[in-house]
C-alpha cells in the first residue's frame, strides 16, 4: 500500500463512497493523471484496518503474464502465506493468465479473508489478453474478494453484464474534484498561509478542482507575494496549466537544486543509494525527505520510504528540459544506472536503461546472456519486447538477435511470427553455415504448433543432415545458451520425433524420440522433460501402458527437481499419464493430470497438442459413461485452432461412430463410419463393431481382411482390438472354440499391459463373452468385470447437493491410503496448496469437518 504525501487532505465525503467497495465484485476509479485516485485509495484502505489488502502498482513490464501473474500471487501470499507454493505460479507462458489459471486462483481465493484487490495505474497494460483476463476474473471472484481498478482511461472492457448485476462501482473525475473547502485546505498545507474565499474559488474554478494543478498552484503561491494578481494569470486546459505551473516552479529552485531534479528524473523509480551513485551528490535522503515535505512532486512507493517517483507529469517536464539542455548527460545516466542494478542484482532494470539510452549492442549483449534464465523463468513476453524494441535495421543483419528473437516467440506460442523470422535467416546468404543449421532446428521444432506433420517431418531430417556437415570447430550462435551442436542435434531429433508421433507413425516416432533422448544434449533438463513426456505419449498411445507411466512420472520428476513442474515443456508427459490412466479403466485418476496437461498444452498455444487433451476429454467423459457429454465435446465449436493432426483426427472418428454405436444409432454411426477417412486400426475396429451390430458378418470379414501391411510394430492395443474382433466374428459365425481362443489371447495380452478400458469399451457382446468365460477367472478377468458394473450402474454421489468434480474425486481416492497432503501433491505432480484447495472442497461437499469424516461419508453414499 502506497504511504500518503505529507499534505495530504482528508475527504471523509469522499471515502465514504469506497465504503460501497465491499457490496461489489468490480470499483472502478477512472479520472486523468493527477486527478487524486492513488492517494485516495490509501486514505481509504487507512481507515478499514479490518481488510486485507493487495496493492499492485502496475508498470509497463506487467505486459508480461508470467510477470504480473508472478506479482499478483506474491501479494497474494502475504495475506495467506499458502500462495507461495501454489502450482499456480509456475504454469506461467502465454498472452494472456489463462481460462486454467483464473478458474484455479478464483477456487483457491474461496479460502482468503474478506481481500481488496488494487490493481493501480491499469492504463499501463496493452497487452489485450491480458485485460480480459482481468475481466474475466472479476466475473470469477468469489464474494469475499473484491476487485479495485485505477486507470487514467476506460479500459476497453465491457462492464454491462456486472452492471445489470449492480455489480459495479465507478468513482469518476466529477467525484475526485477538490470543492472550495478541501482545495482552501490543501492550498494552507502547502504554503503555510490562508487565501481568501474568492481566491480559492477562483483557483477552483481555474483548474476545475484537478488536485495536480491546485498542488502545482500551492507551490507557486509561495513564490508570489499577490497570491490574487497570480489566481487570474492561470489558465487554459489541465496540460497547459501543469507546464505552466511546473516551469514556475522548477525555475524558482536553486541551480544545484535545479540540476539535481533534472537528473532524478531519468530513472522512472528511485533510491537514496541509486541517485547518490548517479549524480555524486552527498544526503540523499535527507534531501528525497525534504523534497517530498515540500510537495515536490515525490510519490513514496514503500511504508519505509527508501523507493520514490515522481509523478509523471512532473517528471515529463524535467525529463523534457534535461534532454533540451544537456542531450548526452540523459544517456550516461542511464548507462551509469544499467550499472548500478547490475551490481544489485537487477538485470532486468538495467536492459531497461540501456534500452532507452539505445545503447542496442551493450543492451542485446545484457539479453543475450540472460537468454537461458529467461527462458526457464518463462518472462518470454518481457524479452519479446525488449527486442523488438530494437530498430528493425539494427536486428536486420544480426542473425543470432534474430535467430534468439524467433525462438522466443515460437515458445511463446506466436508460431506464423517465430516461423517468419527464423526463415528469413534460414535463407540469408550471409548467414553462417551453424547460423543456419541453427534455423533450421529451431524451424523443425516448431512441429507442435504446425498442422503440415510431414513439413515438420523434412525439416527435422534436414536439420540433421545440416548438423553432421557441420565441423566440431564450427563457430555457432550463441543463443539462449543453446546454441552448440549437442543440444540442437537432440531438439532437431525430439521435433522429429514429435512430428512423427502427430502424423500416425508410432514406429518412427519411438526410433527418433529415443535416439533423441540418448543423444548428448538430452542432459539438458527441458529437453530432458520434453523427449521423455513425448515418448511416454508414444507408448501411452500404442498401449505400453506401464512403459508410458515409468516415462511420464521420470519427466515429471525431472521437472520438479529443476523447479519446472508447471513449465510447458511437462504437457506431454501430463497428457501421457492421462491417457495411460484412462486404458487401465481408472477415469478419476485421469482426470487432475488431464487438467495439469491442457493447462500446459494451452499456455503457448502448441494446438496440435491440445487437439491431443480435447481427444482425451472426450475419452474421458466416455469413460465416465456420460455418452452425451463426451458427444458433446466432439461437436463443440470450441476448438484448438486449425485442424485435428492424423494420430488424433483417425480417434475422433473411431470415437464418433463408437459413441453414436454404444447409444444404439447404429443406421448412423454405419452412415459415418463409411465416410472417407484415413483407414486405421481402430476405426476399423469400430466399422467391424457396426456391422456386426446391425447384422452383417459378411461386411465385417472384408473389413477384417482388408488389414493393411503397415501394421505399427509394438503396439499391444492395436493387437488387442485385432483378437477382439476376431472373438466377436468368430462367436456370430457360430464357431465358440474359436471365438474363445482369441478371447483368451486377447486377456492375456491385455493383463500384460493393463488395458481394462479397451474391453469395456468394446461393449455388451464383448462383455457378455467375458463374463460367460468359466475357464478363466483371473483378477485381471474380475478387473473388466468390476469395471464394467461401475460403468453401467448409476453415478455415485448423485444425491450430492453440489457434486464432486473430477479432480476433487481423484483426491478423494487417495483419502484411505493415509497419504499426506505432501505426498499426494508428489504422486500428482501438483502443489501442496492445490491439494489443500481441493480438501477444503470435498470436506465442505461431503459436509464434514476431517479426513476420516469424507471416508466415512464417501463409502455411504458410494464414491469409495
């Protein structure tokens, strides 16, 4: 909370009107600069003690989500330490903070005290998806948190939906004018002496009660002796008067005083310790004290009063009349500046200085070597920024700036921006031979984000044949730290590998992904993470489930142990576990780290993969025997951008005709399975089912015959549907003998790698053949049987009030087991404070106060 200048003038007329804060989701304070609102804010959050609040001054660089997420969550922490560890803090890449996280952080924000959200300066942001984020968490607030809105504009947000509500209070320009009492007041603070009545209200009058320019009067009162002869010279608009008002004042100041101020102006926050290294001037402090007794325009940013700034119409003024007076004494400032927070551990203030000093070499060098951090950290927006920042003819001929510049935005997820600039050093005759090997890898690795599977196929075979042709001499590009042989020969195969997986070729996908991970450069923790969460997506899919659990839970781990669980690199292996849970007939257990991968998948927009994530929705909701939900998901116009990739498309039509087959539409789903799709295993499986089901062997035993000769090597579920569609021919055909045998192989192939979910799904018949098997009563037998009976029995929890979700479910699994909150936070790969959120909501569910209460309540109503 900011502290409150020393002349400040208490308008209790005016804070009572915050007051209504608390009876609305939404304030909004929108009045020009100078027009009173921070100091307002302050006086009225002094007065309500009772209140926790979170103050955020928002600055240009809150452009950045990972930033201002980042910021909002450690102001957060300081009213419930809790905050600190949320896994929130860590999913952090992308436009905008994302649907994921508000919809978390509005759950988690149900635990807070009664909280006043300040969001200060907002005209700063202009980054759009971040301002509808903030006004799409507004419509998510619960009613114990309130949110305060300060900006010098309307912001491009439409309000009507919470006004309707009478969800919202505006505070305005005409509500913040200083009346003839309060100015006659702050006028005497200043000064130390009385106006007379027809001053004041002429003053009033002038200025139109704009606190800014009755200050900047006060202070030039005390330089005139005829404070009436002076009342009558001002005049014109709010700006006119502030540099009218500023020169009188800036000029009644002492040459050294003078100087001084013109130099404290080029940083945009200072300190004691900073000014004195800048100017050599000894007491700082005591004179940044006397500045601010004096209402020089000095904004306290802190209670301890060690970091001010001045208002920004002042320190235009005096930033304007340095440059005019002393041009190069602005930038050595800066220079010496960039220093001073290099020294303190501020990179980041310092690539400011030097970027407005357009200093570009000394400032793309600073960027250059914090490339790495940068990139783990996920602040890719800030560096985005600062580099485009940076004249396009100076980037132009400098193909590491450029080559640094396209990765950063494809991680970001601007995938057409990244894939322009990479190719234009790509095809530059005068970039280097490792310049463009290093282009083409990271052209390659945009596979995720790109729907032309076999583009991305070439691109990474190329990219290899450009990395051997390179020496071990070879001068590379330095980029993001990442540059050398080693690590770019491991992403071109890991992209490889992933573009294999999205077009259908499971075979080769495996070769590349492992070759990838063997590789040199695979040390690396995020190419680490993301080799092995692809893999595991690999075997998740062909149905080696154990295989894809032990590589999923090793990229995870990896993840967490380098402090990168929420790090986008993790989606895959997420996605992996999901898919992997939902085989084994375990639908709850999918479901968190089916969350966890959306969010990631989502959060730099690699739409290929969350093509993958909708697909697994759709299972899941199968899985859950909501038929017309998961229907539903198929349909919906809401969907990732461009077109589903092969591995996923051939599943989205084998789910369509097996949903459409389980409801009973078989006239319709024999219509759409005979549509002209990509042929595969498992929409062959799903057209063998149909005509089965509506009595046509005959059509079925072409299907079958019609097996291509690519069958995918190592792939136990494609094997698996194989045997059970011969168990089903062969028991229409009459031949039982037969039919067992295949169903015998088909258990035993699917005990070996746990795939439950493949015999439920395939429906009654097959069900029916299992259950009637007397010669095998094994556990994994019991398993598809037991399954089975959950499905089609109806949903426990029903008579629930307010219905568990599905990861407050998945939780709830784990209740017997004695888990701590630690330990069940590490099996899911998320934090302490979303398994403490999601507790605290099963306990208020269930109407119990502990543990062993939700137990006890979970198995009477028969969630356990």
């Amino acid at each position: 909370m900011p502290s409150q200048p020393v002349h400040v003038v208490d308008r209790p007329a005016v804070r009572r009107k915050l007051d209504a804060v608390v009876d609305h989701s939404i304030t909004l304070v929108v009045a020009p600069a100078g027009a009173g609102k921070s100091v307002l804010l302050g006086q009225w959050a002094g007065t309500h003690p009772e209140f926790q609040f979170v103050w955020l001054e928002i600055v240009p660089g809150d452009d950045d989500p990972v930033r201002f997420r980042r910021r909002l969550l450690n102001g957060l922490a300081e009213v419930d330490p809790a905050f600190v560890d949320a896994n929130l803090l860590t999913a952090m890449h992308g436009e905008g903070l994302g649907d994921a996280f508000l919809d978390d952080l509005a759950i988690q924000m149900t635990e807070l005290p009664e909280v006043i959200i300040v969001l200060e300066d907002l005209h700063h942001l202009s980054n759009a998806a971040l301002i509808s984020d903030v006004a799409r968490l507004s419509e998510l607030l619960p009613r114990n948190v309130h949110l305060v809105l300060s900006s010098r504009a309307d912001l491009p947000i439409a309000w009507s939906r919470q006004r309707m509500r009478l969800d919202v209070m505006e505070i305005r320009q005409v509500d913040l004018a200083f009346d003839d009492t309060d100015s006659a007041e702050l006028l005497e603070r200043i000064t130390g002496q009385s106006f007379s009545a027809d001053s004041v209200t002429a003053l009033v009058n002038r200025t139109e009660g704009w606190a800014a320019g009755l200050q900047l009067a006060g202070m030039t009162l005390r330089l005139h002796e005829d404070p009436d002869d002076f009342v009558t010279q001002v005049s014109g608009t709010d700006r006119l008067i502030a540099d009218y008002l500023s020169e009188e004042v800036l000029q009644a100041q002492s040459p050294d005083r003078r100087q001084l101020l013109l130099q404290m102006s080029v940083p945009d926050e200072m300190s004691a310790d900073l000014i004195g290294y800048l100017t050599g001037t000894p007491n700082v402090q005591g004179i940044l004290e006397e500045l601010e007794r004096e209402s020089m325009f000095l904004v306290p940013l802190d209670s301890s009063r060690e970091w001010y700034r001045f208002h920004h119409l002042f320190r235009d003024l005096l930033r304007f009349r340095l440059r005019a007076e002393d041009p190069d004494l602005e930038s050595l400032l800066l220079h010496k500046g960039a220093a001073w927070h290099l020294e303190h551990g501020d990179a980041d203030l310092a690539v400011e200085c030097l970027l407005t000093a357009r200093d570009w070499d000394a400032a793309l060098d600073l960027i250059h070597a914090r490339g790495s951090e940068i990139f783990e950290r996920g602040e890719m927006a800030t560096a985005i920024r600062w580099l485009s920042n940076i004249p396009e003819f100076v980037r132009a001929d400098q193909h590491e700036v450029n080559l640094f510049l396209g990765f950063l935005l494809g991680t970001e997820g601007h995938a057409a921006a990244a894939e322009d600039v990479t190719r234009r050093v790509r095809v530059d005759p005068t970039a280097s031979r490792g310049e463009a090997a290093c282009a083409q890898v990271f052209l390659a690795s945009l596979a995720q984000f790109r729907a032309n599977h076999e583009m991305s196929i070439e691109m990474a075979e190329e990219a290899l044949v450009m990395l051997d042709d390179l020496s071990d001499d070879e001068p590379m590009p330095a980029v993001v730290n990442l540059g050398d042989i080693d690590s770019l020969r491991t992403m071109a195969l890991i992209s490889g590998g992933r573009s294999h997986f999205l077009a259908g070729h499971l075979g080769e996908a495996r070769t590349w992904l492992k070759s990838g991970l063997a590789s040199t450069g695979a040390a690396y923790s995020i190419w680490r993470v993301s080799g092995l969460g692809s893999l595991a997506l690999v075997e998740a899919w062909s149905g080696n489930i154990e295989r894809a659990e032990t590589l999923g839970d090793e990229a995870l781990a990896v993840a967490q142990a380098v402090g990168m669980l929420g790090h986008p690199s993790t989606a895959d292996a997420y996605l992996a576990i999901t898919l992997a849970a939902l085989e084994r007939g375990e639908p709850r257990r999918a479901a968190i780290s089916l969350h966890e991968g959306t969010v990631r998948s989502e959060a730099n927009r690699r739409s290929q993969l969350s093509w993958v994530a909708r697909l697994e929705l759709a299972l899941l909701r199968a899985a859950e025997g909501e038929l017309q939900q998961s229907a539903a998901v198929l349909t919906s116009p809401q969907h990732p951008a461009g077109p589903p990739p092969p591995i996923v498309d051939e599943r989205l039509r084998a789910l369509e005709v097996h949903l459409l087959r389980l409801r009973g539409h078989l006239a319709e789903a024999s219509r759409v399975s005979e549509r002209g799709y990509l042929d595969s295993g498992i929409l062959r499986f799903e057209r063998v089912a149909v005509s089965l089901s509506v009595g046509q062997p005959d059509l079925a035993r072409k299907l079958m015959d019609s097996v291509p000769s690519d069958i995918q090597p190592d792939n136990p579920a494609a094997d698996l549907r194989a045997e059970l569609q011969l168990a089903w021919m062969s028991a229409v055909e009459g031949s039982a003998d037969t039919s067992q045998v295949h169903l015998l192989h088909a258990l035993e192939l699917g005990s070996r790698h746990s795939l439950v979910e493949i015999f439920v799904q395939a429906g009654a018949v097959i069900m029916q053949l299992v259950a009637g098997l007397q010669s095998n009563r094994t556990a994994f037998r019991e398993a598809i049987l037991r399954r089975s009976r959950e499905l089609s029995s109806p949903s426990p929890g029903d008579d629930l009030v307010d219905p568990l979700t599905d990861r407050e479910l998945e939780i709830l699994s784990y209740l017997p087991s004695r888990f701590t909150n630690l330990e069940m936070a590490q099996r899911c790969y998320v934090s302490v404070n979303t398994i403490k959120t999601h507790m605290t909501h099963i306990y208020r569910k269930l109407d119990v106060a502990n543990r062993n209460g939700a137990i006890r309540r979970a198995q009477e109503v028969g969630l356990l």
